[in-house]
C-alpha cells in the first residue's frame, strides 16, 4: 500500500478539520461562509473561490473524495514533487469554478436581459430570485425566465472534486496504460480510455442534467472544468519544461 505523501497528507487533514466544522459549527454557517455562491447572489465572498474546495456535503462525499485524493494524488505528487502537484491541485480547483461559474452565467444572462427587457428592475428580479416569492403583476413568460435562472442564481458549490479531476488527469496522462476500474463495474480499463470517458460522461451530465454516477446536484462542468485545467497543465510541461521522458 502507498504511502500518504507530504502535500496530500496536509490536503485530507484540512478538508476533515473544514467537515468536522461543518458538524460541530453548523451547516448553515459553514456553509454560508465557505461555499461557492453564484457571483450574483449577495451571499458570494471573494474567499469563497478558495475555501469550497475544502467543503464537503455528507459523509460518503468527503469520504470519496479523499480516498481519490489518497489514490491519485500520492503517485503524482511522488513523481512531480509537492510545489508542482499544489500548482495542479489548486489550479484544477480554479479551473472547476470558472468553467461552472461560467456555465451558469451562460443560463443566467439571456434570461435576466430578457427580464430587464419586459420591464422588470434589478432589484425585483434579485429579490424574487433571492426570496423565491413572486411580486404582484408577474406574468407567465417572466415567470418562466425566473424559473430558468433561480436554478443558477442560488446555486452553491462545496468539494475538492474538481481538484481531483485535475490530478486525476495528470496521473492518466503520466500513467496511460495504468488498469483502473469503478467500484461497481470490476472491469480493468487503461487509464487513456478511462478518465477520457469519465470526463465525458461528466459533460453530458452537466448539458443534459442526466446523471450516470454521481448524485443529481453535483457540478459536473466542475468536474470537467478541472480535468481541462490538469490536462493542459501537463501537456504544456510535458512538452516545454520536462526533460526528455524525465518527469521531475
């Protein structure tokens, strides 16, 4: 069994130290102090771009998460070293907030322009969407345009998911022939085919809403959004900065 190397060690004691907070602090709290809001929603804080990759949702969550992180994480931060696996670890996280912040800016913008267009003010629509109580007058079609962003406006994002989807992502292109396999379907799949079709599946998840693996309300453009990031990351110093096949 592999050793816990120094950067994943300190990783998994922070994100248990955060869920203990979750349990004995409050989850309200908690929650509205670390998680990831939506930039619009007045419960977002600049902060919260770091600390929601140390937040989880429930007992199985972390648990996934950090045992991912164990299995992943030691053999690329043994080969890397721990500064460049940290630039990974928290650049997938960054990656996993932007591509998902965008996604939901991507629903938002079209629906609120067509609500300022139909006469409503910003300060309605951010009520009605913060309060998810109507104002007297609304009719059908801007009833429709609330419905489409309220999903977005009050959405949160708690977990290190998209970190690991990152290093998940440097280790496959490390380690192509690597055999993995999920818990629930015992077949042996090189890693080059593996992580590419996790990674699908998590873009069609994210488009379609349509759940494979995971729970419904994950942030599966979060997911991908920190695979892309770990991706990129390692080709450019595969191809600019490493020596000839030397990893470190």
């Amino acid at each position: 069994m592999m050793r816990f190397s120094e950067a994943v060690k300190h990783l998994m004691i922070v994100n248990v130290i955060m869920f203990i907070g979750t349990l004995f602090i409050g989850n309200g709290i908690f929650y509205e102090w670390f998680a990831m809001y939506f930039p619009k929603n007045d419960a977002f804080q600049p902060w919260q771009i770091v600390t929601h990759m140390f937040m989880h949702g429930g007992i199985s969550h972390i648990l996934f998460n950090m045992f991912a992180l164990w299995m992943f994480g030691t053999p690329v931060e043994q080969v890397l070293g721990t500064k460049r696996f940290l630039f990974i670890y928290f650049s997938a996280g960054l990656g996993a907030v932007a591509l998902q912040v965008g996604y939901y800016y991507f629903q938002y913008v079209p629906n609120y322009n067509a609500l300022l267009a139909s006469g409503l003010s910003p300060e309605h629509i951010k009520q009605m969407l913060a309060t998810n109580k109507l104002m007297e007058g609304v009719s059908q079609s801007q009833l429709l345009e609330l419905q489409a962003i309220f999903p977005a406006f009050n959405a949160s994002m708690v977990g290190a998911s998209g970190c690991i989807m990152g290093i998940l992502a440097a280790f496959g292109m490390m380690n192509p022939n690597a055999e993995l396999m999920l818990i629930f379907l015992p077949i042996p799949i090189k890693a080059k085919y593996f992580i590419p079709g996790i990674i699908i599946l998590d873009l069609i998840s994210g488009i379609t809403g349509q759940s494979f693996f995971s729970p419904s309300n994950t942030a599966y453009m979060a997911h991908v959004g920190g695979a892309l990031a770990g991706f990129l990351i390692m080709w450019y110093w595969k191809k600019n900065q490493f020596n000839r096949n030397r990893w470190y």
